[in-house]
C-alpha cells in the first residue's frame, strides 16, 4: 500500500476497453432495480432524481478521471489515499475497498437469481422452483446457482486481461441492446395504452421536492452511476491512461445519464 513495490502489468486496454468496463458497472443490477423504489420515494418526480444525480456524479467523476489520468495506478481508488495522506490513511482506505469490493460478487448473483425467481414464475406461475424466500433471501438452491455463476466469472476473470476484456464488451453490448429496447418497448406501449398520465397522477410530484434529492442516495441511484471507479483501477492496464480514462469515465457517465 505504501507504493513502494510496482508490479509490471500488460498494457492492453484501450479506450473502447475502459469505456465497458465502466459500463458494467453502471448497467448493472441497480438500473434495474433503483427505479422501483426510486418512483415509490419520489413518484413521477423520480425522473428528476436520476438526472439530478447523474450530474452530481458527473462532477465527482471528472475528479477521478484527474486523478485517474495522472496517476495511473492498478487499484488506484484503493491507493491515491496513501499519497495524500499516509500509509496508515491508505490501509485503512484499501482495507475499506477490499471489503466492500467482497460484497459485490454476493450481491450481483442474489440479484441474478431474484431477476432469474422473476422470470420462472412469468413463464410458469405455480412453478415450485424457488429460488428467493419470500423476504428475498436464497433458498439452498439459489445459493447454489450463485456459487457457480461465481466460480465461473473467478474462472474467466482468471485467464487473463485480454479474454477478460472481449468478455465484457460482448456482453456489456448484448445488455446495451436489451436495456434499449426495454425502453423502446415501454416508451411504445405507454404511447399506445396511454399510460402518459402516470406523470401526473395525482402530480409530478406527490410527495414533494425534498425526495427527489432524497432518493439520489438512498434508493441507489448514486451507487448506480459509481462505474467511473473501474477505468481508474484498470489505469495501468491501459495502453494510453493519460488520453483514454478520463474519455471512458465521461462517456461512460454520459451513456448512463441518457
């Protein structure tokens, strides 16, 4: 931690790369699911919410591109603190992304079998698969399902940055093109149906304005837009950190906001 120690890494992500790596990020389970609470806090109002907190993520966003561009770093969010602050501040703070980097894998796969719960009851209502209890914790077998979806992506995490990076960019565009047209299709059916009034019923905002700035952070709309961290913990692995992770990191934050 105290940046003595370098450790020789391959260049090989360019600004395509970075860009879906933050993408990954940002498109994850919270697209999915904020906007639910996110309209229950806010109502109609909620629009502004993802707006007004893209912006604010914005701001801190350029910081790290900054930062991230200058000091190219592997892990850098974990390490910059050790540079301003000292090695004891930088133990802390690596300790602090260790942990909640650990929370990740847990939290991604749960909400892959809840999205997964989803889908089996569309297809078949009386299903007796259960994957999620009724207070959305896994059963045996949704644990199960989530320890191999794990120790498949440690497996293909493992095999280096190259296949890493192919991985994700096919994926990250198979879910570009499934969140556009989920939202070609919502926009098309609201137009049909004419479920329009819904933003102002019974007013664009129903509970007032103090929720829309409320749920920015308490509905996981900022946790949603934090991907910018991925290009400035992959800066050393860039061909060009010092031009691509800061043009990742914007455009990345920019495609989320749209």
């Amino acid at each position: 931690m105290g940046g003595d120690t370098v450790v020789k890494l391959r260049r090989a992500l360019k600004l395509r790369d970075l860009y879906f790596a933050a993408i990954s990020a940002i498109f994850a389970t919270a697209i999915w699911l904020s906007p639910f609470y996110t309209a229950a806090v806010a109502g109609p109002a909620a629009v502004l919410s993802w707006i007004i907190g893209g912006i604010f993520i914005i701001l801190l966003a350029l910081t790290w591109a900054e930062v991230g561009s200058f000091l190219p770093l592997s892990g850098g969010v974990a390490r910059y603190l050790t540079y301003t602050h000292g090695r004891l501040a930088g133990f802390i703070n690596g300790w602090s992304n260790i942990l909640s980097t650990i929370v990740y894998p847990a939290l991604e796969t749960t909400a892959f079998i809840t999205f997964l719960q989803a889908i089996i009851y569309t297809i078949n209502p009386h299903a007796s698969i259960e994957l999620i209890t009724p207070i959305g914790t896994p059963t045996f077998l949704g644990v199960g399902i989530a320890l191999v979806i794990a120790v498949i992506v440690f497996i293909v995490s493992s095999t280096g940055i190259v296949t890493v990076k192919w991985m994700n960019i096919v994926v990250n565009i198979i879910k570009l093109l499934g969140y556009i047209t989920a939202i070609i299709a919502l926009i098309a059916v609201g137009f049909l149906v004419g479920y329009w009034h819904n933003f102002t019923l019974p007013s664009f905002a129903p509970y007032g304005y103090f929720p829309i700035f409320y749920a920015i952070p308490a509905t996981g709309i900022a946790f949603a837009y934090m991907g910018f961290r991925q290009p400035v913990d992959l800066a050393a692995e860039a061909i060009s950190a010092k031009k691509d992770v800061g043009r990742a990191i914007v455009l990345a934050e920019i495609t989320g906001l749209l």
